[in-house]
C-alpha cells in the first residue's frame, strides 16, 4: 500500500509546475492525507518548549574544505545576532579544523565530523534531533550563504516580529554573479561580489526546529504555520558563483545533497553562466565589511 502511494504521489506530483507546491502535495499523498493531519496534531501535542533557550538564532551548515571562507562567514553571522553554529564536517581535507579551532574551545562552534555521499539531510536531522531543544530558531543554510536583514539592524530585531504561531520562516534567496572575476580576489567575499540577480530564484527557512518534522533542502515540512517574508525585509545572499577559478574548486568537492559525482557534473561552464547574474549592484551585506575586517587582520 506504501508503494503504492509512493508511486501515484510521484505521478501526480510530476503535473504540478510549481516545485514548491508539488513537494507538498507528493508528501500528503505518500504519507497519507488523514495520517498527516492526525500527525500534525498529535505533534503540536507533543511539544513542549523549554521555559528559556541557550540561543535565540543558531545555524545548522555541511561543509566541505570551506576553508578559505570559514571565519568571514561566522564572524559576519555573529555580528548579526547568531550565537551557535552547529557545523558538520563532510570529510573536509583543508584547515577547516585548525580555523575552527579556537570557535570549538569558544563554545560558539558545535563540530561533527560527518563522512560519508549525499549527508546533508541527515547532518540537519541529526541536528534536529541533538538540539532542537537548545534554540529557539534555527537557520538552515550553506557556507556560501549569508542571512542579511535588509530592514533590521540585526537577525534578533527581525526574529522578534515573527508570531509566536510561525514554525518556519521562509527568505528569499538571491543569486549573486561573479562581478567579472576570473580568479579568486583578495578580501571579502561580501565585498568582492556585490552584483546579483534582479529577482529571488527560490527560498531558504528560519525554522523553530521543535516543530520540524520532516527535513528538506529550501523548505522543511513542519508543524504549524509558515511565514514568507519580502526581500525588501530579509533575504539571503547565495555567492554560488565567485569566481571562475573558485567555481572549478566546488566541483572538485562534490555537492552534499546529490554526491560527488553529480557535483562535478553539475558544477561545469553552462551551469557557471546560467548563474553568474550580475544585472543590479546590492551593497546591503556591506555594512558589515569593515568590522569583519578589522576582526580578521587583529
């Protein structure tokens, strides 16, 4: 019977246009439309919130020689209001750990050395299931992403108008190009790619993580009501491209969602063009530069 849901959720699924609408009505089927609200229900029973959390805002992130890019990234999210990062190590064979290092003794960096093909979704149900219980909200990202509240001084002033009743909170997520660099630049990524595409291509979620029940990539199935916001409010900046020199080195790392081999297949020139978007100038991360700065070359 369970195969036979699977089956007719993946043909029905296949005739809808919208991704993010086929994905749920695919998992209403295969799981079973009553199950689900019966489910849901027993769910939101089921939790109970500590009276006070650790942490307001943590990040869960799967990394792979991200080296280069590791401290600009936390210190960039720390300086927004983040004050955990729960970061899975997928066989990484650069310095991540000696850069980690002193974040691990700090406490602000969680580490899980997590070998293995295709483990990102099982990095954030680990997670999930280790910690749901220390943040209040949970931010389910990559290394070359970064959350930048456009309308808010930081993440904790947005996170503070989000309703008590909102499980996830779903950010647009804006490609950026690769501001006609051939090789990796100097500095900053945030300074050094500064031109992105005019509008969002897909999502990433804020999640409370008590509330998650099943895991996705951009979307997350959960418990209780979903929140978009505009990216005039809060987005995140994906530096997919960099450079064409840095783009040729996340091929050789494989992709963590599809394996090894599908992230050099994927990652090659006609994937680099499709995403190098360079139409409108976005300084909004760049309020941060200086300080980022000056907290590397102390």
């Amino acid at each position: 019977m369970k195969g036979l849901r699977r089956f007719f959720a993946h043909v029905i699924a296949t005739f809808i246009p919208s991704k993010r609408v086929s994905r749920r009505v695919k998992s209403l089927i295969e799981y079973g439309v009553v199950r689900k609200m019966r489910e849901n229900r027993d769910f939101r029973k089921s939790v109970r919130a500590p009276a006070k959390f650790k942490y307001n805002l943590a990040i869960v992130a799967i990394m792979k020689n991200e080296g280069p890019y590791l401290a600009e990234w936390i210190e960039f999210h720390k300086l927004l209001g983040v004050e955990k990062f729960y970061l899975y190590d997928n066989e990484s064979s650069d310095d991540t750990q000696k850069i980690l290092k002193p974040y691990i003794k700090s406490g602000l960096v969680d580490y899980t050395f997590f070998p293995g093909e295709k483990m990102q979704l099982p990095a954030y149900e680990d997670c999930i299931a280790r910690h749901k219980n220390e943040t209040k909200w949970l931010a389910v990202i990559d290394l070359d992403e970064f959350l930048v509240p456009v309308k808010y001084e930081n993440m904790t002033d947005f996170l503070a108008t989000v309703p008590e009743n909102v499980a996830q909170i779903i950010i647009p997520w804006v490609i950026f190009g690769s501001n006609g660099h051939k090789n990796k630049p100097q500095g900053l990524v945030i300074a050094n790619y500064t031109m992105r595409a005019k509008k969002n291509w897909l999502y990433k979620a804020i999640v409370n993580p008590r509330m998650v029940m099943h895991m996705g990539c951009h979307e997350h199935d959960v418990a209780g009501a979903t929140k978009s916001v505009r990216m005039s409010v809060c987005r995140v900046h994906h530096y997919h491209c960099k450079s064409w020199q840095e783009y040729k080195l996340k091929a050789m790392r494989g992709d963590a969602w599809d394996g090894a081999d599908a992230g050099v297949k994927k990652y090659q020139m006609d994937c680099f063009k499709k995403h190098d978007l360079n139409d409108v100038y976005d300084g909004a991360a760049l309020r941060f530069a200086n300080q980022i700065d000056g907290i590397l070359n102390k």
